[in-house]
C-alpha cells in the first residue's frame, strides 16, 4: 500500500557538473539518495479522473544533501527499486 512509502530510503540518479577537466562534458551522472518523510492527497483537478486512489498522492522525499522533491506513484516505484 501508499503508506508503505513513508520512512522508506530511495535513489535516484541526477546529471550533475564535475570540476574534472576529464569528463570532456563538464557533466556526469550522480546518485543521490534520500527518505520518503511524507505522503499528502493532490488537489483533485476539475474535470479529471484518476485512475487509482494512489494516483492521488504525492510523496515528499528529503535527499541527505538536503534538497528535496516531490514524487507520483510511478517515480516513488521506480526510486525505491533502484
């Protein structure tokens, strides 16, 4: 279930810039991880139908470098298995 999600830890890969004069990009991909910290009900827009009551609700993650996000049920999957 949803709930399930909460105190849970994730990862998700980010593009991020190197100061590395190797990486002839000046980009290189980082994993950063984080915790589920909450779980709230989206506003129900007009007019839309959702497909399942998880589709309603937004996930609020805390990255342990202190950034943060919000995630849909399709992300929050996807972050949790990796």
């Amino acid at each position: 279930p949803p709930d399930d999600f909460v105190d849970q830890r994730i990862a998700k890969i980010f593009r991020v810039r190197s100061t590395n004069k190797r990486h002839k990009s000046g980009t290189v991909h980082k994993v950063f991880f984080g915790t589920v910290v909450s779980k709230e009900q989206k506003k129900k827009a007009e007019g839309l139908q959702q497909t399942s009551p998880s589709s309603n609700i937004i996930w609020h993650v805390l990255y342990d470098d202190g950034d943060e996000e919000d995630f849909g049920i399709e992300q929050i999957s996807k972050a949790r298995q990796f």
